[in-house]
C-alpha cells in the first residue's frame, strides 16, 4: 500500500474504504470484510449515520489501531458553530469508540465555517485529531479559508473521477500543500464507467477492468481514493491496483474523457446550497 504525507508530517494510505450510503447495518459487515482484505483508511461521516458500526468493526478486528487510518467528518452546525462543531466532535469519537481519529473533515463549505474550524483547530492541537481538513471546498473557498486562518487544511475531499478530473483545483491545492482526496471516484457508474471503452480497452491491456484502472488513474495522480463495495471479492479488486502502470498514452486518452463538469450536482449551485446547507442532523 502506497502512502502520501499530509503537510503536518502524517502518513495517509492512498486508497482506502469508503461507508458512504452503506446502511448502518451491512456496515460492520463491509468494514470487517475490508479490513481482511488489507485495507487501512476508513473513511466514514456523521451524516452517514454508521459511525458506530464502523467503531465497532475496528475494535473487534484485531487490527493494531496504530495501523488504522479512521477519517469522519464534521456536518454543518448551527450557531454558535464552534461549541457546537467541538459537541459533534466529541460525539462522534463517542459513536466510534475511539480515543482520537486520524484525519477529521469539515464536510461541507457552508454554514459558519471559521467557528467549525476553530473548534477543528482546537481537536488538531489536542491530539484529539491528528489532521484536520476539508471536503467539497471549491479553489476560492479553500484559498479563502487558507489565507485567513492558522491551519491550513491537510486534505480536500472532492468529487473526482474520469469524468470530473479537478486538475486545476489540484493544482491549486498541491501550491497550497493540501492533499487531493477522491470522493466517488467510480462517479457512481454513471456514464458507463463499469463497461466504458476507453477505460475497458486500457484494462484489457493490462488484464485489469475498467474499475481497477479509474483507481489507478487517481493513484497515479497522487490522489487519495475510497472505493466503496460490499462485496468482498470488489474489496479485494479494488485494492489489487498496485501491480501494474498506465503509460503516458493511457493517462492522456482518459484525460480527454473529462466533461469540466459534475456527475451529481455542484456545491456553488443555490438549490444545492439550499438543500444542504439547510439540512441538520438529528442527534
């Protein structure tokens, strides 16, 4: 398993599980089964609503937590959003069963989000936290929190797939020392990612499918990604990805596949801004 470093010095696996929109009760099942297959980083949310499952998988795993990467996130808080950003920290370690987490995502730019983030801040100094970061900041948004606060963000967490590359929010953040993670990098198998021609023509040359070359596509990028599956024999050719190369012809026939554009909706849209920004959670 490769690791990028985060600019606070902490090593981070470059591909990991993802537990989005795994019910809370298939979750404990999927992170067991996804820790056996030789994965580290786990990434979950408040707002998925199985935190406890995957605390619970962790713990019953026998796996060292100094080998775990756990990473949750932050959901959007009312005012005052720094007591209340420092309340769901805490529940969320609770939910977890853990002492700290490794990487702790502000999951949305909405809201108050210098409060959010000074009370992640506050988490990273404690230790409680061993980085702290964002998701879903456009380059503006991330500049704008950068230039304007003590801790720049270790990671970005953004959509990112064949169909919506970010080069230039890449590039931004790599200036800025800011990791790019990948948020559906499957894009869902919209657009036919599973069967696409292109991205099938390159795994056949490989003897990989069209899948295992999208990931690594953004593990050559430098990118952090999070497959998500139930299924263990997905798990174990989702991580099978370290083994072989795409040439510089490949890396060029799927950059031409990139739209500019989103897949699922764009966080600077008002009706987006509306939907999400209103959205609290229960508890």
């Amino acid at each position: 398993m490769r690791s990028v470093t985060l600019n606070n010095g902490v090593r981070m696996p470059i591909l990991g599980f993802g537990v989005y929109q795994i019910p809370p009760e298939q979750t404990e099942r999927a992170v067991t089964d996804a820790l056996a297959a030789g994965y580290r980083l786990l990434d979950t949310a408040a707002a998925y609503g199985n935190e406890e499952a995957v605390g619970r998988a962790v713990r019953n795993s026998g796996v060292p937590r100094g080998e775990l990467f756990v990473t949750t996130k932050l959901w959007i808080q009312d005012a005052p959003a720094q007591d209340n950003a420092r309340r769901a920290f805490e529940t969320s370690l609770t939910r977890l069963g853990l002492d700290h987490v490794d990487l702790y995502l502000m999951h949305q730019p909405f809201g108050d989000v210098y409060g959010q983030w000074r009370a992640m801040e506050d988490a990273g100094r404690e230790g409680l936290a061993k980085a702290i970061g964002v998701a879903n900041f456009h380059p503006d948004r991330l500049l704008d929190l950068i230039l304007n606060n003590e801790v720049v963000p270790a990671v970005n967490q953004i959509e990112t797939h064949p169909f919506f590359q970010r080069t230039a929010d890449q590039a931004l953040m790599r200036e800025h020392g800011v990791q790019h993670q990948s948020w559906g990098g499957f894009a869902e198998g919209k657009n036919n990612l599973f069967t696409h021609p292109v991205l099938s023509e390159i795994g056949a040359a490989h003897d990989k499918s069209a899948a295992q070359v999208a990931l690594r596509w953004l593990i050559q990028r430098d990118i952090v990604t999070i497959p998500k599956s139930v299924d263990p024999g997905r798990m174990a050719q989702n991580i099978d990805v370290f083994d072989f190369e795409l040439g510089e012809d490949q890396m060029a026939a799927i950059a031409a596949l990139d739209t500019g554009a989103s897949v699922f909706f764009d966080h600077r849209d008002p009706g987006a801004v509306a939907r999400l920004g209103r959205h609290r959670l229960e508890g």
